[in-house]
C-alpha cells in the first residue's frame, strides 16, 4: 500500500466517523438487519426522496450469492 491509499483510508475513515456521527441511529439499524434479516428470500427495498419530492425505489430479493458477497463484506470490517 502506497502513502496515497493510505492517506485516502485515512481521510475516508474520517468521513466515516463524521457520518455515524451525523445518523447515530443508521449503524444500529444495519447491525440489527445483519444478525437478523440477512437470508435467503429477504427483501431489501431502498425509497429516496429529493429535496424536490422526486422520488425513486428499487428492491432486490437476496439470492444465496448475494449473502456471501454480504458476508465478505462483513468480514472487511472485521478484520480492521
């Protein structure tokens, strides 16, 4: 790893602590989905809304493949 990435984890760390700063609630809420929604068959609907009232939605339906890429994510954050 060179001192660049480095310094961009560094200054993405920071982004990360200012966001869970900002939406204290959002970490709790991903914990919990992992440790008891995360199956196959689960829904994961996503709804924004712009400050213009556009809004948009999509959801998808995990698939086996798609909880072990979730779980190898999960194990990045693990591992640090």
């Amino acid at each position: 790893m060179n001192l660049s990435q480095i310094a961009r984890l560094q200054a993405l760390k920071k982004h990360l602590e200012t966001f869970r700063k900002n939406h204290p609630k959002f970490p709790s809420f991903l914990n919990a989905v992992s440790h008891n929604a995360l199956e196959e068959g689960t829904v994961i609907e996503i709804s924004v809304t712009s400050p213009s009232d556009k809004n948009y939605v999509t959801n998808i339906k995990l698939r086996q493949d798609d909880l072990d890429f979730l779980r190898e994510l999960q194990s990045l954050n693990s591992k640090s």
